[in-house]
C-alpha cells in the first residue's frame, strides 16, 4: 500500500474535526435552523455528547 496507518488515522480525525457541530444548543436556539424548543423539551446534541462527534442539536422530550 503507498499509504499509511497513520495517514488514514489523520485523514479521519480532520473529517470528523471537519464536521464537529460549534452551533447553538439552547431551549431558545436549538440547532442550525435555531428552534424554539417546545414546553417540557430539552435541546439535546445528536448523535453524541462528545463535543468532538457532535454534529448537531435537537428538541427532545425528556
């Protein structure tokens, strides 16, 4: 193979580094498209909590 271990690794990280969520995550401002969150709903980062796999936010009950 002309590639490594490693090479494969780094282009991994920078795609997911890439596609960390930074936007809003509030009951006010939830998401990209910024949502008002309903009475009872909490506005909750998908599919992860990890900052680093974040890649958005939403209204959930519960």
């Amino acid at each position: 193979m002309w590639f490594s271990k490693t090479s494969v690794y780094l282009l991994l990280f920078a795609a997911v580094s890439q596609a960390q969520y930074t936007g809003p995550c509030s009951v006010s401002n939830c998401g990209a498209s910024g949502k008002v969150c309903p009475r009872g709903y909490l506005c909750v980062a998908w599919p992860s909590w990890e900052p680093a796999l974040r890649q958005g936010c939403t209204c959930s009950y519960g």
